[in-house]
C-alpha cells in the first residue's frame, strides 16, 4: 500500500446522505445489506464511485432497485455507470463478512461471545462498501437481527425506535440517529449484557438516560464509571457550555480492545479496564484513570463527533482538545491547589518521558502529520498529549475567558463539520482580536507543522547595584526526519523569581509588559529581559506549570534547585527542583565511568528531601511525586546518546538504596502515618496517602537489610490489604527487593483472583517488571508465556507481559547477549498475524535503539532487521520498522 500524504487531500467525488443498515448477526457470517443515498459532489469533476472495503464478501449490487455493473479495484468496489446530474441515487450492496475470525479487532469482532465493533479509523471497510473517510457525513437507521437467547441486548447509536420478535428464536431492534456523522463514529453492540441506569436533569432542566453495560456479573464494577459519566455531563456544561445532546447516552465495556476507547455517538465503546473498578480489584491509579477516560470520550460528543476531522492528518483537532479538556475535567475533579498540581505533574511526566522520546526517535511527526502508511501508528502521544500542551498554550495566551470565547465561536461556526486544525487556530484568533494568539498566529502554527522538542536555554545575571535582574533567553530545536532546519517558535514561559525568604519577588519587566502578570511570550531566536526593582538576588523560576513543551536548559546550582525545591510557590518547578537535583546526581555519576559509587546523594540533598517528607504543610501525594526518582528512560533520553541501560539502571538503584537507608526512620515515621486510610474512596487525599505509604514500604523493604520485619509487614499485607491499591503495592514492594516471600506472595495473590481478568494482568505485569536477579527476568517472562491464562489474543493480556517486560523492565530487557531483543522480534512477529495494531505498537518499544551503546546497539538492529525481512509483514509493523532503520 502507498503512503498517504496530507497534501493531497481532495473532496469527495460523491457524498453519502443516508444509510440504512440490515444486519443479520452471526459468528460465522454476518449479513450485512446496505442501502445508502448517494449524490455527486458538484464541486467536483465527474469520476467512478470508489468505496472502500477490507475483508468483505460482495453478494449483490444494486443501484435504484436494478442490477448494474461494478468491478474491483484491489479492495476497492468501483462502480462507473452511474446517473449523471446531482441528483441522488439508491444504492443497495449486500456483503458478508466473519466476526469470529476478525482477531484485528477492528470493524464488527467478536468478545466473550458478543459483537462489538470499532470503526476509527478504517473500521467501517471492514463491516460494508463505503466511502470510509470522515469528511463524509451521514444519517444512519440500523436493524439488528440476532438470536435473543445468546444475544438479549441489540445496542447502535441513537435512539431506539422499534424492537421486536422474529421467527426462529430471533429478534431485532432499530435504531435511528438523528445527527450526521462520519462512519468512524458507528457503533453496533449486541450481547448477553446488563446495564447500571441512571437518570439526570441537567443545569438546563433536561432529562437524559444514562446505561452502563456490562456482563451480568460486572454490574458492581459500574458505579464509579456512572459517577464519572454525571460529572463529566455537568462539567462540560458547566464549563464550556456544551450540552448533552442525545436523550439516551450509553457506554459499554469489552474485554478485547486495541485502546482504551472509542467515543462513537451516543455509544461509546470502553476497553473493560476502563469501566470496570471495585476497592477489592482496581488500584487508585485505575479510578483516576477511568475517571479521565471516561470524561475524554463524553467530552468527544463536541469536540470530535459535532465537530470532526476533514481528514485522518487533523486528528489532533479532536484529540489534542478532548485531552486538554480531560485533563482540564480531571484536575476541576481534583478540587485542591496541591491535587490539582499532582494531577499536572502526572501529565508532565507522560509527557517527558513517553512524547519527548517520540519526538527525538525515528517516528517522531508534527502534531499534524505529513504523511503515513498506517493511520493507526499516528494514535500517538504526539497527537494526544503533545497536541494538548498546543491547547493548554492557547489557553495559556489567550486567558481563560477568552479561550471559552473561542471554542464558542468554534461551535458556532463549525457544528456539523469536518475542519481541520487551521479552522481551529484561526477561529481562536479570530475570537481574540489584539490577543497573543491573534497578532503572531503564523508563528504560533509552527507547533503544528514542525516536530521536534524545542530548546530554551536561560541565563540569569542579577546586578545589585543596579537592582536589576538579566534573563538572556535562546531558542533552538533539533533537525527530525525530513525538518533539517526549523524556525523560531511562539513560547509562552511563565516565571517567578523567588526570594531568599522563599516567597516570590515582584516582577517589573522593563520595556514591556507580561502577560497575565507572569508569562513572558518567546518568539524570537533570542531576547534578553531586564526586571527592575529587584531587590535581592533572586532564584530563577522559570517554565512554571510546564507552561510550554520544552525542554529548559538553565545553569543551576545545587543550593539554587534545593531553595526551590523548599519554596517555590509553583508546586509543579518545586516537584522540577528535586527531579533536576536527581538527575544530575545521575548525570555525574554516569560521565564518572568506573564502578558505580554506592551512595552518590549528597548530605545537603537528601536532607532537603527529608525536609519535603516531613513537611506538615504538604499533601502525601505531592510528597510520593518529589520523592520519587526520575525514570530510567527518561534518564537516558537526557544523554547524548551511547546508552548503557545497565549502567543507568545501576545507578538509579544505587540511588533509590541510598534513599531508603538514609532515610529509613523517615519512612518509617511516613508509613506509620499514612498507611491506615479507613475504608477506600478513591479521593486524592486518601489516594495520596496510600502512594506515600506504598512508597515508604517499598523503601523499608529495600532498606531491610536481612531483617525480615518489613518483607514480613508486606507480605501480610498482601494478604490482608482492604483494597488493591495497598493490596498491589505491597506485592510491589516484595518484589522489588528481591525476597524469597515474593513467590508465595504471588502465588497467593492469583489464587484470589484468578478469576478477575483485569487483576490477572496486573499479576503478569507485575512479573514482567521484577527486578532481574541473575538474569531471571526473561526465563520468567517465558515461563509466563506458558500460562494457561497467557494468550497474545487479548490485547490486555499481551500488553501486561510484552510490554511490561519490554519497556518496563529495561535492565531484564537490555541484555548483554541480546535474548531480550530476539525474544521481542518474535513477539512481533506473532502478534502480527494476530493483531498488527498491536504488533505495531509493541515494535514501537524498540524506538531508541539507535542512541544505545554496543553491544546493545548492533544486537538491536540485528532484532529490528530480522522483523523487517519478514515478507508477509502488515503495513502497521512495516511502518515502524522501516522508519526504524532508516
Ligand atoms: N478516538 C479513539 C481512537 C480509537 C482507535 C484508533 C485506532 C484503533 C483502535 C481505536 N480504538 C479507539 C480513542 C480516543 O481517543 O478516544
Ligand atoms: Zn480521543
């Protein structure tokens, strides 16, 4: 298949206005007759009728009730013959296809016996003909026929219009939607399901049903995401003014999926993981996590289903705003100044660790994308989480009122459209005359044309005499595939400078003004800002709320990052102090060479993290972050490149030991406090505690020394723990220091729940992370293979092993005799003639290759070559192979 380019979009020869679907259901074969209104575009010059199909059988073609002619086009069903005018014209097409054997997931599959299916991106090709790109918009009635014992509930978007009996034990139900939508957006469930209803008025006095469909044995797993449901329909409505706009709004759960969701209209399709919470079975990090997704595809409902893409390379209209606004939700939910910080540096580390590496590796792509092979491999955190920050900084530019401003104008002008990420930058502007945004908005759409994580450099020079303060700021961002040179971004960089008091001085810019009192708006390669009426040296604190996504490069000292560590008002730089104090502890010791010191943390730092841990005025969860060491990856993305994942990985060890001797009573003093939080609710404080507490028994553990009281704390805990946050954490502790209690602590924790899927891979994964004793790691990962419940069939499952062990177990995976690297080329390979999307994504673990040192590199190439000889590779995987090697 070639490869598609943005700039070579074209209309639509042909547009599609309504679409009446049959579709007779069954495992084996599924009957599908489509009957569709279709016009010529008359904008566009007289062509064939091409639609899209994968995987279909074709029965019958009929346009306005008769036979006609029609051929094929590779998968592509061309029918030229067709009326002349503009005028519509019937036309009916009658496929068949196979849910049973549909292992990609995509279009309609099948998932413990019921029919799901997903559509985004190219999914309706696999269901019917069709023109599948969406900028075509239609009105959809759908007839489900199934049989009613093995498949009781029949579900499509919309609303539910006649249901009945057939013959043979079976029977049907249609739904109709009465907004036009892109087929991306179609939905069909049918199932042995049962649903957790609620009823809610909303601010504007109207009514709506609420279903969460389940399995029947789930329904007590379902009151969290109903209560996410309700807040997020009153949020968007509180805060933007969007409305639900759909009298019955549903959302189901599937144990098989290749995401976390699909927001199809008024049917939103979760991956179970994202629905399904109870104390006894899902972590804190899972209710926030269903709270976040489940607030993403309702808020979808405006910014993706009302409004959508014109084409797959604007899909960060949607994404990059739902994810803003899911963060936005999450944080408003969060409630407290600290909780909400918490939240943002959740999302910053994500960011740094996950989006800057793809920005710096062979898929790295602007936010809005060029071209691609596989549309599937551009759902990346690029698009989402970097796409985000491109909001969060118009927000930031433009102020909260008038970014409300401006998404109400995107509403009005835009509802029921396909645009394009220029509509929606040029729409804000065009709401905030004389703004930021307005006045150099070419520049501003650079973040939307050019990959690549920028670079700020700062440097700081006080003058006492003059009582001024001198901040030289410079710009660059390294050349990425096809960008060799890059021009200058708009940055807005919000600042402080904090006092020897630790509280923040008043900022006086000379010769202008800043922008909301404390942003300073970079667009030049470089500027120098004078503050005046300084009275005092101060300490810099600079890019405060990640306020833009950079990578700040400013000289430091110790004593500097440690005074802001203690004070800065910004609890997001205060978290920065501590992890860039970490970091260049693990800097130095990696440029050291030699043996790896034991105890690299200086006296003076880790007496300012005692300090953070003690403090009464801070929350426990803030605590949990600012204690917590940078990440392996993240260390090493912060090299030149000659990667020596060992070393690193023995270094920050050598760090997190050091921490928990030398901090031992502290932990103690930590755990004591906060590891009894009563019953569970999933609230950020009580949450916080139990990190604080998983944190501080991870490190007594590790601090044990031979001793056997904590390993013997936290292996009762296993047992005993009230919910699985401690329950997991407990486990995590065991295993991270290597004790023998580890596998009876395992063993006891499957027996509990092996029925509980979702419980069952955090068991995998919690394996496929062990630390690597003796080279352990990947003859237990294999051993793991060999479970009766392992199956590469389920993405889930896959996930847990594959790429817990693959990106979250770098030193049981980084080799010396490069097993984990042939272990990982087979695996892809496998996963290819099942999943490619997948596939893709576990190929995708291996990003970095390039930057390691030999012998890890060559193994490296040698795996990803292997891969990319494979003939029979789908595009998915060949994309990123290829790129790999380029
Ligand atoms: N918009 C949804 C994308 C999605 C998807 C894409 C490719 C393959 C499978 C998929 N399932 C869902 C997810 C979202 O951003 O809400
Ligand atoms: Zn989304």
């Amino acid at each position: 298949t070639a490869v598609t380019r943005r700039l070579d979009y074209a209309p639509p020869a042909f547009w599609i206005d309504t679409v009446d679907l049959s579709i007779d259901l069954d495992p084996a074969k599924t009957r599908v007759l489509s009957k569709l209104t279709v016009r010529r575009n008359p904008d566009v010059p007289a062509q064939p009728l091409k639609l899209d199909g994968d995987e279909l059988n074709l029965a019958r073609v009929l346009l306005d009730g008769a036979g006609c002619s029609f051929r094929m086009e590779g998968e592509q069903l061309v029918l030229e013959n067709l009326p002349e005018g503009d005028a519509p014209f019937a036309l009916e097409i009658f496929t068949t296809c196979s849910p049973e054997k549909n292992s990609k997931l995509m279009g309609l599959f099948m998932s413990g016996g019921d029919f799901f299916t997903q559509c985004e991106s190219e999914g309706f090709r696999r269901i019917t003909y069709f023109l599948d790109r969406p900028d075509v918009m239609a009105t959809y009635t759908v007839t489900l026929r199934a049989d009613k014992q093995r498949w009781p509930v029949l579900l499509s978007n919309g609303n539910l219009v006649d249901a009945g009996e057939l013959e043979g034990g079976r029977h049907y139900a249609t739904w109709h939607d009465p907004h036009k939508k892109p087929c991306y957006l179609f939905a069909v469930v049918a199932g042995k399901l049962v649903a957790r209803e609620q009823r809610i008025t909303t601010r504007s006095g109207n009514n709506h049903l609420l279903q969460v469909w389940v399995r029947p044995g789930d329904l007590d797993q379902t009151e969290h995401a109903m209560n996410s449901l309700v807040h997020a329909i009153l949020w968007d409505e509180w805060r933007f003014g969007l409305k639900l706009d759909l009298e019955r709004f549903m959302v189901v759960a599937t144990s098989d999926f290749n995401f976390g969701a699909m927001e199809n209209k008024g049917l939103n399709i979760f991956n179970s993981k994202y629905v399904l919470a109870k104390p006894a079975t899902a972590t804190d990090a899972d209710f926030e996590a269903i709270e976040g997704v489940i607030g993403h595809e309702y808020f979808h409902n405006w910014t993706g289903d009302r409004v959508t893409c014109r084409d797959w390379f604007q899909l960060s209209l949607k994404e990059g705003l739902t994810v803003f606004r899911d963060q936005s939700f999450s944080m408003d939910m969060a409630g407290t100044a600290s909780a909400r910080a918490v939240k943002r540096i959740g999302d910053v580390i994500t960011l740094r660790t996950v989006q800057f590496a793809e920005d710096a590796g062979p898929m790295a792509h602007p936010v809005r994308p060029d071209e691609y092979l596989e549309i599937t491999n551009f759902y990346t955190t690029t698009i989402y989480e970097k796409g985000a920050e491109v909001v969060r900084m118009v927000e930031t530019l433009l102020g909260r009122e008038g970014f409300r401003r401006g998404l109400d104008l995107y509403f009005q002008r835009h509802d029921g459209h396909a645009v394009t990420c220029d509509d929606f930058i040029q729409t804000m502007a065009d709401a905030t005359p004389g703004s930021a945004l307005a006045e150099r908005l070419p520049q501003f759409k650079l973040w939307y044309s050019q990959a690549g994580t920028p670079v700020v450099r700062a440097q700081g020079h006080y003058d006492a005499a003059a009582q001024t303060y001198t901040l030289q700021l410079s710009q660059s961002c390294p050349p990425t595939a096809g960008q060799p040179a890059k021009q200058p971004m708009l940055i807005p960089l919000r600042l402080g400078l904090v006092g020897l008091d630790g509280r923040d001085l008043p900022l006086t810019l000379q010769g202008g003004a800043l922008l909301h009192g404390d942003v300073v708006v970079l667009h030049e390669p470089a500027a120098t800002l004078v503050f005046s009426g300084v009275t005092q040296e101060p300490v810099p604190s600079l890019l405060r709320g990640f306020s833009a996504p950079v990578k700040l490069q400013m000289e430091a000292t110790p004593e500097q990052l440690m005074h802001r560590l203690a004070h800065d008002s910004d609890p997001f730089n205060r978290w920065e102090a501590g992890q860039q104090l970490a970091l260049r502890v693990a800097l130095a010791q990696l440029a050291a060479g030699g043996e790896v010191a034991p105890a690299p943390l200086s006296d003076a730092h880790l007496a300012a993290l005692r300090a953070v841990l003690r403090d009464a005025a801070l929350d426990a969860a803030f605590k949990a972050l600012a204690l917590g060491l940078p990440g392996e990856s993240y260390i090493a993305d912060q090299l030149p490149g000659n990667v020596d994942p060992q070393r690193i990985h023995a270094v920050r060890e050598a760090m997190r030991r050091q921490l928990a001797h030398a901090l031992r009573a502290d932990w103690q003093w930590a755990w004591e406090h906060n590891h009894d939080t009563g019953a569970y609710t999933p609230d950020p404080v009580s949450s916080g505690r139990r990190a604080l507490a998983g944190l501080a028994l991870a490190m007594l553990c590790l601090a044990a020394d031979g001793d056997a009281v904590w390993p013997g704390k936290a292996y009762q805990r296993v047992k005993d723990a009230g919910n699985m946050t401690d329950r997991e954490n407990a486990l995590q502790a065991l295993l991270g220091c290597g004790h023998p209690l580890a596998a009876r602590a395992l063993e006891g924790f499957y027996a509990r729940f092996s029925h509980e899927a979702l419980v069952v891979d955090k068991w995998f994964a919690l394996q496929a992370r062990a630390p690597d004793v003796a080279g352990s790691a990947l003859p237990a990962v294999l051993a793991l293979m060999q479970h009766p419940d392992f199956t590469l069939k389920n993405p889930n499952r896959a996930r847990s092993l594959l790429f817990g062990f693959c990106s979250g177990n770098p030193a049981g995976f980084h080799r010396l005799d490069g097993a984990g690297y042939t272990f990982w080329a087979g695996q892809v390979l496998a996963l290819d003639a099942i999943n490619p999307q997948v596939a893709a994504r576990l190929a995708r673990t291996m990003d970095a290759w390039a930057r390691l040192a030999e012998p890890w590199r060559g193994a490296a190439r040698e795996a990803i070559a292997r891969v990319a000889a494979q003939p029979k590779l789908s595009n998915d995987v060949r994309e990123v192979v290829t790129r790999a090697l380029a």
